[in-house]
C-alpha cells in the first residue's frame, strides 16, 4: 500500500495486488477481501467499518458520506454490500474516510481548503463520458469549496487502452479529446488524460482554483503490480482511499491558576506546609 500524507491535508493511500482484493463483488473469497479491508482500516488508524466502500454502478451519482451507516462488527460481506451506498462518488462535510475501487477505471481522490470537506469518484469510460467528475465538482463548490486539489490515481492509460475506431470515435464526440493511439498504432481512450481536461475544465466554468496531481498515477495494464480487469478479468480491485482531516474541536478552556497570597494576606498563618502549598496547585 503506497501512503501519501500530505501537510495539513488529507491522508491518501492506493493499494495494489500485493495488499490482496478489496472488493466483495470481485475475486474468490469475499470473506478474505472484507477481513483486508478491516486490516486497512487499522493500517490507517480509521475505525473498524468507517471506511465508506460503494457500490458502483458506472453512474453519476454522488452519494453523502455522513449519512451512511458505519459497518457493524461481525456483518457477513453481503451485507456489508448491501449497506453501501449504490453510487459512483461519495462526499463527506465531516471528515468521514472514503474509499472507491478500480481495475482499469481511474480513481479520483478530492481534496479542499477545508480539512473536513472531501470527495472521492470513480471514472471509467462511462463515467467519464456521463460528467461524474464535473457532477463531483459541483457538488464539492455547492458544499462551499473554493479550492481543491484532486489526485487521479492508477488506471488504464492511452497507449493501453485499445477500443474499437467507432467507439473512440463516439467518445470523442462526446468529450474531446478523449481519442488517442496505442502504443501499436491502433484506436484508444485516453481516460486520465481526458479526466484532466475535463476537470480543468469545469473548474474555470465554475470559477474554482484546482490543482491536478498524477503523484498516485500507475498504467494497470503495463503494471503487474497493478489490478486490471483487461489483463485479468475478475482476479480483485484495489482500493484508492482518502483519510480527511476531523473537524478540529475548540481547545478546552482550563481555570486560571489561582496565584498564592502574600504572607501578610494569609488568613491561616498556622496552617502546616503542605496546606500552604495547596493554595498555588491548579484546581
């Protein structure tokens, strides 16, 4: 698992096949994948079953985080699917942990001025092509953000991403810019390439200062390490996950210490030593 901590940021972390299957819904064992999930909650200090996993659905739905149940101890991984929110992005106004799972789709991983106010997305071919990271956006300056900075993470890239010369050019239709080339000359989608571009351009729509980091970025196809869904259909995902900072709580209000009396002032000159050196300990 790579950790990216960032200076009173967000904690960010993306695994990969080495750290095992995230998802309930892919792999063999269910009931190994939800056990590494608990692992990774601990691994991040989140508390067990706080860490929000969805059930994505190549939609456009952007799911609140804080109104999600936590995963109670002991829920069988059905369950556990079935309390997830069915969306493809989630945001969360009270520092809640987030997490999306990919194998070839791009995670998005948002950020903003306020420690607490945060977003995940994933975006696939569809996604992308349906506006999830624009809806993302409009949601996060409807919350009150003003800046953000979004992290794309490990996915499938342009000189890997083969499709047919109808299909990248019905999504260049769509989105421009989107099209491009294998590496071996034939039709591609170039999705991070794409979702840059889309992002910067909704931000300035929506007259946001966005920063666009590819530090988490990976191809998970070139990449062994990497899960991928063309390579390997049906082997897991990795999780890509943001940790946002809590709110922060006032600081607590102490009692002045109480200042010890001039000798004159005493008004029990007998007492013993240690009675006179109670006066001057704080209460």
């Amino acid at each position: 698992m790579r950790i990216l901590t960032e200076p009173d940021g967000p904690r960010l972390a993306v695994t990969d096949r080495g750290d095992g299957n995230l998802a309930l819904h892919a792999g063999p064992d269910p009931a190994a994948a939800q056990a590494r999930r608990r692992r990774m909650e601990r691994d991040l200090g989140v508390a067990a079953g706080r860490l929000l996993f969805l059930e994505q659905v190549h939609g456009t739905a952007v799911a609140d985080a804080d109104e999600a149940p936590t995963i109670p101890a002991r829920s069988a991984p059905a369950r556990e699917r079935e309390l997830a929110p069915v969306a493809d992005a989630a945001l969360t106004r009270t520092g809640r942990p987030l997490a999306v799972l990919t194998a070839d789709c791009l995670p998005v991983l948002f950020a903003t001025e306020d420690p607490s106010l945060a977003a995940v997305a994933h975006a696939g071919r569809r996604g992308l092509l349906d506006g999830i990271l624009p809806r993302v956006l409009e949601v996060l300056a409807a919350a009150g953000a003003g800046r953000i900075r979004a992290w794309i993470g490990p996915g499938v890239c342009g000189s890997c991403y083969e499709v047919p010369e109808s299909l990248a050019a019905e999504a260049e239709a769509i989105l421009p810019g989107i099209a491009a080339r294998t590496s071996w000359g034939t039709a591609s989608l170039d999705l991070p390439g794409a979702a840059r571009t889309q992002l910067t351009a909704t931000a300035e729509r929506l007259g946001l200062r966005l920063e666009v980091s590819a530090e988490l970025s990976a191809c998970t196809l070139e990449d062994p390490g990497q899960f991928s869904h063309r390579r390997a259909p049906g082997e897991g995902r990795l999780a890509a996950i943001l940790v946002p900072q809590p709110p922060s709580e006032p600081p607590a209000r102490t009692k002045p210490q109480a200042q010890p009396r001039p000798d004159d002032e005493d008004p029990a000159p007998h007492r013993d030593d240690h009675e006179q050196q109670r006066g001057g300990h704080r209460r």
